[in-house]
C-alpha cells in the first residue's frame, strides 16, 4: 500500500507541476482580461444577486440554493485539512499561490457557471440540469467528450471525493475522537446519515445545503476571527512570511521555509481541490438554478470561490500560523508529517482558545464534511442523467455515493487522496479545454447584461435567439424568447423590470470583435 501510495503522489506531483498548474492558472488569466476583470469589476453585484435570490421558479432551485450546493462542496476539507497540508508540505508561500489560484479563478469559475446556465436542458421532472458534460455536448457538439466528462465526475465526485470527504468524518467520531466509536459504528453512523439525504434526490440537497453551508461557514469564521484578534499584533508579519515565502525560503518560526517550487506545488493542488474553480463540479449546481440571465449564477458562483479561499482557507492558515502548531523546523525533524494534517487545525484551536473547542471542532468538521459528501453526491447524479435520462439509473450514483461514504470512513486516506488529485487534474484540464473553445459564448452573455445594466435594467433579462453579442442562437427552448427561463407568475420582486425594456439590449456602440 505504501508503494501505491509514492506511485500516485509521484504521478500527482508530475501532473501538477508540469500541467496542471500552468494550464489552470494560464485559464484564468486569459478568462480575466478578455472580461475586463469581472471579478473585480462586478463584485458588488456578487452580493447583490445572492442577497435577492432565495425563491426558484415553479417549485425549482433558486440561484441561492445553487450557491450554497456548491458552497457545500466547496467549503469542506479541503479548508481545513487541505489547507494544513499545504502548509506542512509547502510552507506559509503556499498559501499566497492558493490566493492567487483563487482570484484569476474567479473568471474561471464566472464562465463556468454562466456556459452551465446557457446550454442547460429541462429534465423530465420540470428541473434543469447542465454542467460541463451539457456544454460540451451541445457547445462543442462533442457528445462522446460529454459523456467521458459525466463518466470522470461519477468516479471522481460519487467515489473519491466522497471517500476523502467521509474518512475526515469517521475521524472526528471515530476511536481517538471525543465519541470514542469504533471504525466500524462511525461508518454505519455515516452511512446512515448519508443514505437519508442522498436516496432523497437534489431538492432535499438543496434543502439541506441552504442552512447548512452559510451556518458552518460563519461558525468557523468567527472562531478565526477571535484566534485571529487575541494575536492581531502578529498578523502584519505572517502575511509578510506568506508573501515573501511564496517566491523562496525565509525565517520563520525558529526554522526555514520551503523553496518556490514546493510552495506554488501544493497551494495549487490545495487551491484546486478546495475551491474547484476550473475543475467543472460547481457548473452541475449553477445550471440547476431557476435565473432570468445565466451571468447572474455566473457572478454568484464567483463569489464562491471568493468566500472559500479569500475567507476560509486564509481563516484556517492564521488559526494555525499563529498558535506555534506549525514550524519548518518541526517539519524538516519529520515530527511535523503531512499524516498531522486531519489534527492540524484542531489543535492550533485548542492550543488558542483551550482544550474545551474540541468537540465544537468535530461538529464544525463533521458539518463541512458532511455536507461536502451531500453536494458531491449531486454532481454525480447529474452527471449519470447525462449519460441515460432512463430513471432508474439515478439510484446508481446515489448508492454508489452512499456505499463510499462507508468505504471512506474504513480506508486509508494517503490513497485516497493522491487518487482524487489525479482524477480532479484530469476534470480540470478536459473542462478548461471546453472553456477555452466557448470563451467567446460566455463573453457575449457578460456583454449582454452589461449592457442592459447600463441602460438602467436593475435585472437583466436574456435571450438566446437573435441576440447580437452571441456567436449564434443557443440550442434548445431554455433561452428562447423573453423571460424563458422565468414565467411571469414565478417573478421575484428583484426581477421586475420596466414591460418596455426589451429581453436583450441592442449594442448601442461598437464593444470590438466577438471574443
């Protein structure tokens, strides 16, 4: 098992340094100048379109329950345990590279969710659905690269993920945890749980999700925050050691952070797996979303992967930079291996704030998790309806789901984890290619709501036939004629908009050449 494990993590490292990371971060740069800086420039509407954005139509999932999916998903280990591995294997520099995976992968996350939303179909039940495997079938016109995609995302979200995801859990309930349960009940406990939201289908993960992901998300936030305030004097110079440790080594709590290359490694593995922007997981809960313009899931999905790697993963990198947890030297002395990861956090917590935080550490663990698990679960099912519209494959992803959840809880995690990073490398660049090739699709829609935001439409409305930013008339009947994705019995009051305004704004002067 040892050897399995140095072959992957081998393969691992390979592909991201010499693939991955250029590919990705190169994506979001191209993506970020040919919006003219949407992330930055569009940030105040991130807020805005999640703040009035609670109600689906006909019974559907509103652009905030699809938030808060992804939310879910994003926000889980990969902020925690994630984020401590990174430090032990990278050093304080690899939080910086994950900052800047997560800024230009804001662009790559706004084309993501937007493509999702303008080449989404109706499913059976009256609920949409898209993601990549959808963009690339019908923006592509590739069927075959949309059915590999949905075949990768079954493996990679119904199986690894989950596993990843499910033994963080088993650990923080398990023998050495403040419950004391053996392997065996922790995992039938998790099972249990699972199969109880999961084998309930999308809308209770919608359900479930839309409380649970800004709750644990605030929670741990304000625990950072108060570790953060009894050391406030520290902090100027641990974002110093951040910055300058990302280009090379330098002092750091009485030893010598790593080089460059271990830095920009590990913060874009890290970076990638928890905010997932480019890998093509979130876009399945954008396109569910019942929208009036696909920019506007576009921006909030955005603001994702702003809240999980601005917020969250710097939250967890104090908590545990300024509790003294961490060293170089105790990582150069091997005391410090990247096995201490799962307790990392924990206890840099109650080393600060003392030893009663550990169980509200577990329930915090136990809730990213968890919910992790639920939203991953989705993508999956998702990703089968691709494949065969036909309903009793749906049962395959969640019992799959279900099953490896249990797995999880009994495995051996160092597999696991080398396993999903070679899956999710393989998502991302297959994704990123997609992204490329329809640039010009999601580009045109921003045009389009930039426009009719200019000319004073508080919501702008879309129009996938005639409208003449796009390349083309988008296929299907989603996105035809005005309001198409909305009935006007099904308006929200941050919606209305004047009856004279027509659905897609004419260019009132020359934008430049179709991107």
């Amino acid at each position: 098992m040892d050897a399995l494990a140095a072959q992957l993590e081998a393969v691992s490292d390979w592909i991201t340094l010499h693939i991955t990371m250029w590919v990705l971060v190169g994506t979001g740069i191209l993506l970020t100048v040919r919006t003219g800086f949407v992330q930055l420039r569009r940030l105040p509407d991130m807020f805005r379109q999640v703040a009035g954005s609670r109600s689906g139509a006909q019974g559907g999932i509103s652009s905030f329950q699809a938030f808060t999916i992804s939310l879910a998903a994003r926000v889980g280990i990969g902020n925690v345990f994630g984020v401590a591995a990174a430090l032990i294997l990278g050093g304080p520099g690899a939080i910086f590279w994950m900052w800047v995976v997560a800024l230009v992968g804001m662009a790559t996350a706004f084309f993501e969710a937007t493509l999702a939303q303008m080449f989404k179909v109706r499913h059976t039940d009256g609920s949409f659905r898209g993601g990549p495997a959808y963009y690339m079938a019908r923006g592509l016109r590739s069927r075959p690269l949309g059915i590999a995609f949905a075949g990768l995302t079954i493996f990679t979200c119904g199986f690894s993920i989950i596993m990843v995801q499910s033994n963080a859990v088993a650990g923080v309930i398990g023998p050495d945890s403040p419950l004391h349960l053996p392997p065996s009940v922790a995992a039938a406990v998790l099972v249990g749980l699972a199969a109880l939201v999961i084998l309930g289908g999308v809308r209770r993960v919608a359900r479930v999700t839309e409380w649970m992901a800004p709750i644990m998300a605030l929670v741990y936030v304000v625990m950072a925050v108060v570790i953060v305030a009894l050391h406030i004097t520290q902090l100027p110079g641990l974002l110093a050691t951040i910055v300058f440790s990302a280009f090379g080594p330098v002092p750091f709590a009485g030893g010598v952070t790593g080089g460059i290359i271990a830095a920009l490694t590990n913060g874009t593995r890290r970076g990638l797996f928890s905010n997932e922007a480019g890998q093509g997981t979130a876009p399945f809960a954008a396109a569910t979303a019942t929208v009036a313009h696909p920019v506007q899931q576009g921006l909030i999905q955005s603001l994702g992967v702003f809240v999980d790697t601005i917020i969250v993963c710097t939250a967890t990198a104090f908590i545990i930079l300024v509790s003294g947890v961490y060293s170089p030297a105790l990582v150069k002395a091997g005391t410090l291996t990247p096995d201490a990861a799962g307790t990392l956090t924990s206890d840099a917590v109650a080393v600060t704030l003392g030893s009663w935080t550990a169980i509200p550490m577990a329930i915090v663990i136990f809730v990213l998790a968890f919910s992790s698990i639920i939203a991953a679960a989705t993508y999956s099912e998702v990703s089968m309806t691709f494949i065969s519209e036909r309903p009793a494959w749906r049962w395959l992803p969640r019992l799959v789901s279900v099953i490896s959840t249990g797995l999880g809880a009994l495995a051996t995690l160092t597999v696991v984890w080398n396993t999903v990073d070679i899956t999710m490398a393989i998502m991302t660049l297959t994704n990123l290619v997609a992204l490329i090739w329809l640039a010009r699709w999601g580009v045109g829609a921003l045009r389009d709501w930039d426009a009719q935001r200019a000319a004073g439409r508080v919501a702008p409305l879309f129009n996938g036939v005639g409208n003449p930013y796009l390349p083309g008339d988008l296929p299907g009947d989603v996105w035809t004629g005005e309001r198409a994705n909305l009935s006007e019995a099904d308006s929200t009051a941050d919606d209305v908009v004047p009856a004279a305004t027509p659905a897609s704004s004419q260019p009132a002067a020359s934008t430049g050449a179709d991107a």
